[in-house]
C-alpha cells in the first residue's frame, strides 16, 4: 500500500520534470526539470530492490553529468539572442505526439499478454553491491573491460576536442 | 500499481517525451538532454524486468548504459563548445556544414 503511495508519486514527479524539460525554452530550466526527473528514476530503482543501481544513478547521472551539464550551460554565458526561435514548437510536439502513439499502443499490448507478478521489495541476495559485483565480475568480465577502454578513448577524444587549435593559424598567416 | 504494467507504462512515457523532444526542438542542449531521457527510460525498463525475472542480467546492461552515457556526455558537451564559439548559436538548423559544399 505504502509502496503504491510511493511509486505514484515519483512517476508523477519523473513526468512533470521530462514534460517541463521539453516544454522551457531556457536551457537551464530544462537542465533543472531533467535532474529531477533523473533523481525521482533512482527512487524508482529503490522501489524495484536495485539498491546498487539507485547509488549509481545518484552519484554518476545526477552528480557527474547534470553538474557537468550545468557547468557548461553556466560556462557558456548563453543569451537571449543566442537561443533559436521556435515559433512552431507546440505544432511540432503535437505531430510528435501523433507519431509515437502505435509504438507505444504496440509494447503496451504486448506487455499485457505477459503474466502480472507481484513485484515487492524483496531484502536478501538481489540487487546488494557484493551479488552485483560476483556478477559483474563472473559472468560480464569481457564487457566491462571494454567498458573501460570506451571510457579511456572518451576522454582522449574530449582533450582533443576541447584543446586551442594554435598551430594552423600560424601557418596561415 | 506496483506492478509490471505501471512500471512499463512510466518508461514508455519517459521515451516518448524524449523521442517528441528530439523530433521537435531545434535548441541543441534540449535535444542532448532529451537523448539522456531516452537513456533514462530503458534504463527503468532494464530494471523492471530484471526484477520480473529475478535475474541480475538486466541490472548490469543498465549500468553499462550509463557508463556509455558518462563517455557520451564528455563527446557531446565539447562538440558543443566547440561549435558555439564558431557560431555563437544554439540552433540546430546553423550547423549544416557537412551538407553543404565549402567555398
């Protein structure tokens, strides 16, 4: 019952931020809507005993990638006459609307046919770090270490874009 | 409520506000931040049925999801940066350089 209570609440709360990040046409709000849309998923993971994956969520979405995100929006020093105008932004979300409503109807449908079970919390041997990390490293080695060399070639590849080109400019002059 | 229908129906919800986000909007922080909505939803389907199932598996791909966010995140951010000081805009429709031939 209690859980119920919960998981309305924070659906309504993770809708209510995606709508408001899609609907403000200043960036930063919408960067606001979006953390709280992601911190109300991790509760969400809470409520489906992922206890692990509520910390992740917490500390890599909502503490590394919105800082960064607001960071660089601050960074930026964006102004109103930087933004572009929209003047037929509603008429493009109603026919995005439109759009996506038989693939919602299709994996709705089919998720119905599946049998219901009854989805508690559950305390013991699911979803702890220690059954996550005999898991991760058992059965998903090979994975994770190319998870690592992603995460090695991403940051290569920031540096090098981020870095002042000096060296043509010279040559040109 | 807590069961496999209102947990799928609120993920699907979230992708679909993100795919309308991507489709509709012409501001590039609103398209990269409703591509993280989209991550995020499969993310909550990932975790549903790992939990459906009781098997760990769903868990884990979802954890790689959100490394190859933090690894897209760094990419997009600084691309970002990068055509902003070219072009002082945000407009997705400005940055057509690759369609068009150069002078």
């Amino acid at each position: 019952m209690i859980s119920d209570i919960i998981f309305i609440g924070l659906s309504f709360f993770a809708i209510a931020g995606a709508l408001t990040m899609i609907f403000h046409t200043i960036p930063i709000y919408s960067a606001l809507g979006l953390l709280i849309s992601v911190l109300s998923i991790a509760g969400l993971f809470a409520l489906l005993s992922a206890t692990f994956m509520f910390m992740v969520q917490i500390i890599v979405y909502a503490g590394a990638i919105m800082t960064i995100i607001l960071f660089i929006l601050m960074f930026l020093n964006i102004k109103e006459e930087n933004l572009p105008k929209e003047p037929k932004k509603n008429l493009y979300i109603i026919v995005g609307f439109i759009l996506i409503l038989p693939i919602n109807y299709l994996i709705i449908k089919s998720i119905s046919l599946l049998p219901d079970s009854n989805m508690n919390i559950v305390q013991e041997n699911f979803g702890g770090i220690k059954e996550f990390g005999i898991k991760l490293y058992q059965e998903w080695l090979i994975p994770f270490e190319l998870i690592s060399i992603l995460l090695l070639v991403a940051l290569i590849g920031a540096v090098v874009l981020a870095k002042q080109r000096t060296i043509k400019k010279i040559k040109n002059d | 409520m807590t069961n496999l229908m209102g947990y799928s129906i609120v993920s699907m919800i979230l992708f679909s506000i993100g795919t309308i986000g991507v489709i509709s909007r012409r501001n590039i922080f609103i398209i990269y931040m409703s591509i993280e909505l989209m991550l995020n939803g499969i993310n909550l389907f990932l975790v549903t049925f790992a939990r459906y199932h009781f098997n760990m598996d769903g868990q884990i791909l979802a954890m790689m999801t959100i490394a190859i966010a933090a690894a897209e995140a760094a990419i997009f951010l600084s691309v970002i940066i990068l055509l902003f000081r070219t072009k002082k805009s945000l407009d997705t429709n400005i940055f057509n350089k690759l369609s068009k031939e150069t002078k």
